[in-house]
C-alpha cells in the first residue's frame, strides 16, 4: 500500500506556520510568557485569512478515484479548517485521528474499572494520582505517550517549545441523570472540600445559569412550590414551620433550631447523622424512619427515566431539576486556584451519537463553533462551523469560552490534560514522588504486584452523600459488576450486617476477598477484593472478542450456588446497591446495557483473568524500569526501549 504524503508538507500550510511561531530567543527569556505577541509574530487578520483561502487551489471534484483523491480532498479540508481557525484572537487547534480506536478502549478500560465518583455532579474521574493510590501506577504507562504527543503539539502550535508542564491528566466521564438541587446538591457541596477543584455554586443566587453544574437554580416558578417533592407530601414540612419572611429558613418543630437553605436540610437535621448539618436531639425514632423511608423513595425516583420524560425538568423544594452533566460559558482559567492553567487538550474517546446523546462542545467565537465528539474519527464536515474530531486544544484563557451541552444519555469519555508555564505546578514532580513513595515491588520479578487496593470507599459511593451512613445511594464499583450481570459473594460472615449500618465495617466486606456469582453459579476463584473483580471483569468486556476467538479451554470450576450462599450475595446487593435497578440503569450504555452485548461463558472469564495479569505484569515492569529515568529527569517520559533492554 502507498503512504499518502503527509499533510503538514503542503505549501499552503506552510503559510499559516508564521501566526504561531514566536521568537525562540525572547521566550526562553524569563518571565517572558512565550506566546506570539502581536509585534512580534506575523498574525493573520481575518482578512489575511480569507486572502489566503481565496488563493488555495479550488476543491477537487468529488469521486476522484483513488488516494490521491481522497488524500487531496482531506488535505485541502483540514488545511481550510486550520486556516479559519488561525485567528489569534481565539488560538485554538482541532486534530484528527490522534488516538487509535485501541487505545481509546484501553483508556475506557482504565476508566470503568479504577474511576471513582468526580467532582461535580454526574461526573466521575480518574486521575493519574488515583492509579498510583490504589496500586494502579501500572496503569498511568498507557497515558505516557499520549501525553507527550499532546505536550509537543501543544508546544508547536502556540509556539512555547521546552516551556510546557502538564498540570493535570485525568479521565472525565460525563453521564446522564437527574439531580435536584435541593437533595443531591448539597451533598455536592460537602464533596467540593474534599475535591476543591470548582467553587460551589452560589445556592442563592437564582436565576443564572451555575458554571460546572448540571444543576440550573431558578426561583420557583410554579405558585404551589414547596410543600410537594414529586407530588407526595414531603415529611419534612409537618415537622418545620418555614419562616414567612423568608423561604429559606426553617424552624424545627421539635427542637426549635432554626435550619437555613432548603427543606432538604431539614430532613438532614431530622434524619441526623449528617455532617455539616447538626442532628435534632428530640426528633422521635419513628420520624427519623419516616424521613430516611422518604429520602430513599426520592432516589428511586431521581433515577427512573420514566418518571417525568417531558422535558425532564420538575421543581422540587423551589428548584428546576436538570439531566445529565454539562458546563455552561466558561474559560478553564477562570478561578484564582486555576490561573496557572495555559491550554487545555480534550481528546474524545468515545462518540456522540454511538455512546451518548448530547455533550457538543462549542466555543462561543470563532470556528468552530460546533464540535461533535467521535473517536478516532476523521474530519470531513469541518467546511461548515461543525467539526467531528477526536482531540481540540485551546488557550484556557478567555479568548476561548467553551461550554458543553447537557449528556441527554450514555456515558461520554474524555482524556482532559491542562498544560501550565509554571513549573510549580508540573503535575510529572508530584506523580513521581508520590510513586517513589510507594511500596513498589522491589524486583520486577515479584509476582502479583499489580493487584489493586481500593481507596477509601466514599470514593466510590454515588452518590457522594455522608458516605459514612450508606443509607442512601450505592458503590459504584459493585453496581458497575452488577451492570454486566454478576453478583458478589463474600468470603466474610455478614450476617450481622445491614442496609442502614452506619460502620465503615461495611466497606472493608468489599476490600476482602470475593467470589463472582452469576445467576445460580459460583465462580471458584477468589478474587482479593472489588477492584481487583471490577478490573477482571472490565478487561474481559474490553478483550471479549479475543477471547472468544483464542480457543481458550482451561478447565474451570463453578459450583452451584446454594440457597443459604444466594441469601449471603443477596444480602451484600441489598447494602452496597440499595435498588438494583436504579445503578443498572446509570451504568447502561446509550445503545443498550452492556450485559446484553456478548455471549457469557466463564471459560472466558477464566481466561480473562490470566490475560489481565499479564497484561497488569507487563505494565509493571515497563513502569519499574522506566521509574529510574523519571526520577533522573524529573520528568514522566516514554524511555526508549532500547534504553529499557528491551
Ligand atoms: O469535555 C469537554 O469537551 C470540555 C470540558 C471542559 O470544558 C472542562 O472540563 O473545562
Ligand atoms: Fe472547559
């Protein structure tokens, strides 16, 4: 087969180096911010621009046979895209086909199987510093490349060569759902101290549109608002008298404290328990009950599509409910805590339309004005203002507000990374004192250094409420297992657990060792704890195809699963998923649950296990042999496998 000659080399390209190249010798100046001013760097006007599309050679005509064709019809689409988007006013790049289908499955396999519960609502991530907690360091050897492509064409195209470090790595998964500012927000805000990536929303200032929220506060605007939570009697009204001055204030019936911001607290303040929110000391047992009974219906209810499917918005406790995750106008430098941040780079790996519905990205000037996340897809629409690419990079400054459209449905992934000038935030430093830190195998003999260790368990609860009560919500570990049909069984007496327990007893069930069941068979192999069964299980979603086809025909041992055992897996599904129905639900692709999609056979599964530990045992020693080098340079590279003794 003939390569096709690469883009970057047409003449016509050539032209618009000159609107990013800057002075090398004035940016290794210190203090100097590297970025192409205006006197110095020869900056197309828009008219320049036009100029410059006008002298391109005309579009081939289409069905021009062959490559060639083909290749001249994408060049001149790709060059036409770079042009129109070379305004300095608003610096930004579009890439295509930067990340192989591969690779994106391997990073969606890293997701769904380390991820823990994000940082604003419908939100969950995985960050570089999670995998190394959680004995997964391993994992962050698929992102080193990738990083260091995304760095170099950061650094070429808005011209800081050697002068860029990454600040963040993460992958950000977006979802559908429904949240109601009066209940799951304010848990939310409980989160935001532990991740204090985004300031809370201003809960009073209605009206306006809250940035990172899904969430959009509004004054009521029904008359009838307030004593109705999805038209039942909400408990906590016959036991609060709200204050007729002003709708935010509360005084208790039982104890008379006055309880500030929605009725949501107050049930807090009656359920007890909560903290932030001081617990009645005279409400009765049986209210508390009543009012913990109400507060798990109101999930059930927050996670059933069929509930309300118009419009999907309904006021509760004075609040417009919204769907799915989304970002209103923002620039990503737009908080004190963030001002390090230079440029961002998103990469999508999976695809609107095929993995989720909704989550386009715009920018609010300039082109593209659209963007349709597609993995690995190839531009060929980015003649109009719609472009379908796999990564877009951009100033996090105010030349480029963004925002992003509500996920209506499925999961959208992306790989995020933020690049900063500042050295002192080089997220590299930190990952590697943090691995240094670590108890690493101490040869890369050692066998089974991969298994992973869960973090603390609110990581994983969803959603991220007290975490410490589990009275409400559910692991999103068990649910994800769940979601492709198994059940757990542990190898611990939990006999004397329950639903309600407020021990953190709970969560150490799920950092022991585990058996998968399905339907009425007990896999025989025994598992160390959830993660290590939710990265078994996700690699064989990941490699099901090869399996299947390896002819893989080890001898597997599966028992019936006995009545008393099937009570046991049953009582484990109760704590740590509540409802089933409602995580089968949220962790359900777009097109369909993920358990339909392949044929079950534990043979494969057997299998799947062997090849993730010599999947997890390669990756460990890629990782202790490169560990050296980084920690001489200071830097998370790709070492050459020469180097490495490959
Ligand atoms: O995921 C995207 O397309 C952009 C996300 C974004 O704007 C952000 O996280 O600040
Ligand atoms: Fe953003």
């Amino acid at each position: 087969m003939v390569t096709p000659p690469p883009i970057e080399t047409t003449a016509a390209a050539k032209l618009i180096r000159p609107t990013v190249v800057t002075d090398q010798a004035n940016r290794r100046r210190p203090g100097h911010n590297g970025m192409a001013s205006t006197a110095e760097a020869a900056e197309p006007t828009v008219l320049a621009v036009r100029q410059m599309l006008a002298a391109l050679p005309p579009l081939p005509p289409a069905g021009v046979a062959g490559w060639r064709g083909e290749v001249t019809i994408r060049s001149w689409q790709v060059l036409c895209t770079r042009l129109t988007m070379a305004n300095p006013e608003h610096p930004r790049l579009i890439i295509n086909d930067f990340l192989s289908l591969d690779l994106c499955k391997e990073l969606e396999f890293i997701h769904k199987s380390c991820g823990t519960v994000g940082y604003r609502p419908n939100v969950f991530s995985t960050t570089l510093s999670h995998l190394i907690a959680t004995n997964c360091g391993h994992l962050i050897m698929p992102f080193v490349p990738i990083r260091e492509r995304l760095k170099e064409k950061a650094e070429e195209f808005f011209g800081c060569e050697f002068e860029l470090f990454v600040e963040f790595t993460g992958l950000i998964r977006w979802k559908k759902g429904k949240e109601a500012l009066g209940f799951v927000w304010e848990a939310y805000l409980l989160r935001f101290r532990l991740y204090p990536y985004i300031e809370p929303p201003n809960l009073s200032s209605k009206c306006t549109r809250v940035r990172h929220a899904s969430i959009i506060p509004v004054a009521p605007v029904k008359s009838n608002v307030g004593p109705k939570m999805s038209n039942r009697t909400d408990p906590a009204w016959k036991y609060s008298k709200r204050h007729e001055d002003n709708k935010f204030r509360f005084t208790c019936t039982f104890c008379n404290k006055v309880v500030t911001g929605s009725v949501y607290r107050v049930k807090l303040h009656l359920a007890g328990g909560y903290p932030d929110v001081t617990s009645c000391p005279n409400c009765l047992e049986p209210v508390k009950e009543e009012i913990r009974a109400f507060i798990y219906d109101w999930e059930e209810e927050v996670f059933d599509d069929t509930v309300s499917d118009e419009g999907e918005e309904e006021d509760v406790d004075g609040y417009r409910w919204s769907t799915g995750a989304s970002i209103g106008w923002h620039s990503d430098d737009n908080r004190t805590y963030l001002k390090q941040r230079d440029f961002a780079a998103v990469c999508y790996l999976n695809s609107h339309g095929e993995d989720f519905e909704g989550g386009l990205f715009h920018f609010q000037d300039w082109q593209p004005t659209t963007i349709v996340p597609m993995a690995g897809e190839s531009c060929f629409s980015c003649l109009n203002a719609f472009c379908k690419l796999d990564v877009v990079m951009y100033t996090a400054d105010s030349r480029n507000m963004h925002s992003v459209d509500e996920i209506t449905g499925g999961e959208r992934l992306t790989l995020t990374l933020w690049f900063s000038r500042d050295g002192s935030h080089d997220e590299d430093a930190k990952l590697i004192s943090f691995l240094s830190e670590k108890q690493l195998p101490r040869s890369i003999h050692e066998t089974r250094s991969f298994l992973p260790q869960p973090a603390s368990s609110r990581m994983y609860w969803f959603p991220p409420d007290t975490a410490s009560t589990y009275e409400s919500g559910f692991d999103i570990c068990f649910a994800r297992i769940h979601a492709h049909g198994y059940d757990l069984y542990s190898l611990q007496d939990i006999s004397c657990f329950s639903a309600s327990d407020s021990s953190n007893d709970l969560s150490e069930v799920l950092m022991a060792p585990l058996r998968l069941a399905r339907e009425h068979e007990l896999f025989d192999e025994e598992f160390v704890n959830i993660l290590h069964v939710l990265q078994a299980v996700q690699f064989y979603c990941w490699k099901a195809s090869e399996l299947q086809t390896s002819g893989h025909e080890k001898r597997i041992n599966v028992v019936p699963l006995s009545p008393s055992r099937r009570e046991e897996v049953n009582r484990l599904k109760h704590v740590f998923l509540k409802d089933e129905r409602v995580p089968d639900k949220l962790f359900s692709s777009a097109m369909g649950n993920e358990r339909s999609q392949q044929p079950f056979n534990w043979a494969h599964v057997s299998a799947a296990v062997t090849t993730w530990e010599a999947y997890s045992n390669k990756l460990v020693k890629e990782m202790l042999l490169s560990l050296p080098y980084w920690k001489t340079h200071q830097s998370i590279f790709s070492v050459p496998s020469f180097d490495l003794g490959k």
